[in-house]
C-alpha cells in the first residue's frame, strides 16, 4: 500500500487529485484540509473511507501534522492547500501569508523532521505552485522556462512564490526531496465557482451578467485538471528531488474568447431567450492584472514523458457537461448550504483529535 498525505484535497484541483490517485488500489489518502470557504467536503464525500481518510485541520498546525505523519508514515506529501484567488488577496492578504507562507513553512519542517525520522528513500514532498509567480509577458515574449525570473504581481502571486523559495532551501539547505511544479491555469469538475470559467459558466446558465475585466485580452494558457493531476503523479513517481518543473495545456487563450466560447456552447447545449454574449459586462481591470502567462512546458515533457491529453476544446466541453449534470453541487455552494458540512462529520473530527 502507498500512503500519501494530501493537503487541500477537499478544493478544485486537490479533490480531483484525490480521485485519480485512488484509481489505483493500492493506494490510500490522508486527506488535510482546514475547508476554508474554497473547500467542500461533498467534493471527497463518495470516496472509500477506508482508503481515503479525510482529517479537518489547517497545515500551520505542527502538532496535527506531525500526528499525521507518525500516525500514517506516508510515502510521500502533495501540498496544494493555499488561499488561491488573486482577488480575494488584494482585499485581504493576510490570509494568504498565514496559509500560503507560514503554513507552507510549517508543513516543511514538519516533513523534514518525519523524512530525517526513518528510513525513507523513496520520500517525496511535492509542492504545487503556480505559473503566476513568474509575473506578466508582454506579447512577443517567450513562455515561462524554469529560469524563468521570480516577478510576482499580486499578493497570492508573491505569497506562493515566498513558499517556492522556502520549498526550494529546503532542500539545498536540508536535503528535504521537494520538487516543486508551477501550473498555469486550470479548468475542470469540483471548481468553485468564482474562478472564470465556473462563474461565467454558471451565471450564463442562470442569465445573469458575466463580468469581464477590463478589455477581455489578458492571455492564459489552460489546462484540463485530470491532466494536471496526471502530472503530478509523473513528477512524484519520477521527478528529480529539487527539480523544478512548469506545467502547461499548450493553450494559450484571452479571457474574452474563453467567455466567447462558452457562450456559444452552453447557446448549444441549452438555448436561452437570447444569445449569452449579451450578457457579457466590461468591469473595471483587476489592480496589477497580469496581461499574459504562457508556459514552457518541455522539461516535464521531455524528462517525465508528460503531455497534456485533453485540448481546451474537449475540456471545456467536458467541464461545461460537468456542471450541467452537478448541479446540486454548485447550487449548495451558491446557496451556501456545503458550508453546513465545514465542521466535518463526527468520524473526522475524531481523525482529527
Ligand atoms: P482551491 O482554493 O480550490 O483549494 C484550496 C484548498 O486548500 C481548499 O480545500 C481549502 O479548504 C484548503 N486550505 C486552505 N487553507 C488551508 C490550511 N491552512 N490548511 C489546510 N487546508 C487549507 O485551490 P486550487 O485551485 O485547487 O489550487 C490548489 C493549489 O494549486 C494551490 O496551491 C494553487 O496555488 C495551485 N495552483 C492552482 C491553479 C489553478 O488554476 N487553480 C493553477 C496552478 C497552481
């Protein structure tokens, strides 16, 4: 049996995360998660307790952490939990230094003191990061490698970048195997929905406005989340300890077209009294917004043997049928009725104790 410790595995890509690995078998979940307003329990709620052991609690907390690990002993840590949205981080950083910072340093010490523990040859910590700590491209720019210089723009984008620095020493000072993957952005099931492509998704359904900042024209490059997670599971299985590696769709987008494009498929999908474009609203740009990310995505490609499977056409049509068919999850979220499952059931605070 493989055991591996998963923070944030009750949020958009760490839940589907969770899924894919326990495909397989032989592996089992310790699943932390404090369900912060982005995490949501129903996300996880169908999976075998029995290989998916689901603790509520926040990865600043050494004395839960260091349960876990003695308790479990895994075979290795996949840390997505963060404060993860730009705007709510240009209201509030706070949040995003206490979780993405200090929780990340937390985990790390916590890792290092159970790594240095036994004997654990196999040990990985993979640390999830983003693209956005990279900073902004003008036009003509080449997509981000991993020399890529450090340039982040807003708080979440500095806050993840401090945690890649401390992941990064680490390792050269500690030895800690920590690899570290920075993603661009992701799309897919289990979203929340005040992410771009969930919010504009759900408010054309519900013919309400859909928001666009600014002129539309900021760039991103997508990537469907199951081929994400498909690559984390490379990195953990094969990647180089102090390895850094960018993960990219090959699917570089404005904003603009990405509205566009849904637009024209849920017209499709499910006809409204009138063309959703209609909808669309210009509101004033986000402050620092980026213009454009693009990601040099060969390294994994050509050391892991990593591609991304699914294009952006074939994704957003499986994410649009997704959200089509779960409704009632993303109406629980909208109404606020999952956050009445934040305290966890009896069994996971007993996990948690
Ligand atoms: P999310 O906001 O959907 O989920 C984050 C999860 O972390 C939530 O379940 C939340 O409850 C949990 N969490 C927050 N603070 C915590 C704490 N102190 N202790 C334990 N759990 C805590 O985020 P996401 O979009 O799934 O992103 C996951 C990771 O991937 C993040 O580290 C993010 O920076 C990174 N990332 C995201 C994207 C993207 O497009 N969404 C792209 C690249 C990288």
């Amino acid at each position: 049996m493989t055991t591996l410790l998963v923070t944030g595995g009750a949020g958009f890509i760490g839940s589907n995360f969770v899924r894919q690995v326990l495909d397989d078998p032989s592996v089992r979940v310790v699943n932390l998660d404090l369900l912060t307003y982005a995490g949501n329990r129903e996300s996880v709620s169908d999976l075998d307790p029995a290989r998916h052991i689901f603790v509520q609690g926040d990865i600043g907390d050494r004395a839960l952490v260091q349960r876990l690990l003695s308790e479990h002993q895994p075979d290795g840590i996949v840390h997505f939990a963060a404060e993860s949205h730009v705007d709510r981080s240009i209201d509030d950083p706070t949040a995003f230094i206490r979780t993405n910072v200090l929780g990340t340093q937390a985990l790390l010490d916590c890792a290092l003191d159970y790594w240095r523990g036994g004997e654990r040859d196999g040990f990985r910590f993979v640390h999830v990061s983003t693209d956005e700590v990279y900073g902004t491209l003008g036009s003509d720019d080449a997509a981000f490698d991993e020399s890529h210089r450090y340039a982040p723009n807003s708080p979440y984008a500095a806050s993840k970048a401090a945690a890649d620095h401390l992941a990064r020493a680490w390792h050269r000072t500690y030895g800690l195997p920590v690899i570290i993957t920075n993603c661009s952005n992701n799309y897919g099931p289990y979203q929340f929905p005040e992410k771009l492509i969930p919010l504009i998704l759900i408010n054309a359904l519900e013919g309400e406005r859909l928001p666009v900042y600014g002129d539309g024209q900021q760039r991103r490059d997508w990537l469907f989340v199951g081929d994400h997670c498909a690559a984390i599971q490379r990195v953990m299985a094969d990647g180089r300890p102090g390895r850094v590696y960018n993960v990219g769709g090959n699917a570089e987008m404005a904003n603009l077209d990405v509205v566009h494009l849904l637009c024209d498929l849920l017209d499709k999908r499910v006809p409204g009294p009138k063309p959703r474009r209609e909808l669309i609203d210009f509101v004033q740009d986000r402050p620092g917004h980026d213009r454009r990310y693009a990601v040099n995505a060969s390294r994994i490609g050509e050391e892991l043997r990593w591609s991304p499977s699914v294009d952006f056409a074939g994704g957003l049509a499986r994410t649009v049928d997704w959200y089509l068919e779960q409704r009632d999850w993303w109406q629980r979220i909208r109404d606020g009725r999952y956050r009445s499952e934040r305290l966890g059931t009896a069994a996971d605070r007993v996990g948690a104790a």
